[in-house]
C-alpha cells in the first residue's frame, strides 16, 4: 500500500489526526451534503434505467435456463454512475469502463494480498526475492497514466 500510495494516503488511509479531520469536513460539506446527493439523482436513476435494461437483454439472449453475471453489471453500473456524476459523462457510455473495472481488481488484488515483505517489512533480502513491490509500482504507473489520460481529455 505504501507503493501505490505514494503521493499521499488520501482520506481512505490517512492517520486519524487534524489533516484527516479537515479532509473528512471537506468531503462532508462539499462532495456528500443532502443538497449534493440529491442533484445526482436523475443520474443514479438513468443508469439504474440502463442496469434493469441490461439485465432484461441478457436475461433474452439466453434461451431456457437464465444465468446473468450480476457481478459484471453491478460493477458496470458503479463505475458508470460514478463517472457519469463525476465527469458529467451524460452523453455516452465511458469508453474506457473495462480498463477501469480492471485496474480496481488489480488493485485490489495487490492490496489484499500478503507479501512476504509484509511479514519481514525491514528485510532488504525478501525485497530482491519478491515481485510484490514491482508490481505494485508498475500498477501506480500505469493507474497514473491511465487518470491523466482521462484528465487531459
């Protein structure tokens, strides 16, 4: 986590403290007050419109026995909604949604795993003979890469 972390822990992981209070104030009255929740309702309902829509297709396209990966359309309507209130995307889909949905796995693949650095953390040696720390800072990368791209358009 400290790899991919590296420009600073965000409010997720930021110690308990007065820098992690003001960004707690900050994401309270500026991102999740009732007033702003409520202005993205129209998206959370038309990409619902859209999940129930895409449930219905792939319910249709099967023949007798019905078998829908809720899993994927979940994930779809997530970051759908999520993109579309936070880049006003209203007029098309988010092109690049599968490589999204793919860098949060990966993410949470090497969060969630167990390293041997993790269990021996100051030990120079596990480091050269783990890939842990190497995939964790080609993935900061390339997520890097991915948001400026995104950010630049």
């Amino acid at each position: 986590m400290k790899i991919i972390l590296k420009d600073g822990p965000g409010i997720a992981w930021a110690p308990y403290g007065d820098h992690w209070r003001q960004l707690r104030k900050v994401c309270i009255m500026e991102f999740l007050s009732a007033k702003r929740v409520h202005s993205f309702r129209p998206v959370r309902e038309e990409e619902a419109i859209r999940l129930v829509q895409s449930i219905i297709i792939s319910s249709k396209k099967t023949s007798s026995s019905v078998v829908v990966n809720l899993s994927k359309l979940i994930a779809m309507f997530v970051a759908d909604a999520s993109v579309h209130a936070i880049m006003g995307n209203a007029n098309g889909r988010f092109q690049h949604r599968d490589t999204l949905l793919q860098d949060v796995d990966e993410g949470v693949r090497l969060a969630g795993g167990l390293t041997p650095v993790d269990l021996f953390p100051s030990s120079w040696f596990v480091r050269l003979l783990t890939r842990a720390p190497q995939e964790a800072e080609d993935f900061r990368q390339s997520l890097s890469t991915f948001m400026d791209a995104l950010l630049q358009k």
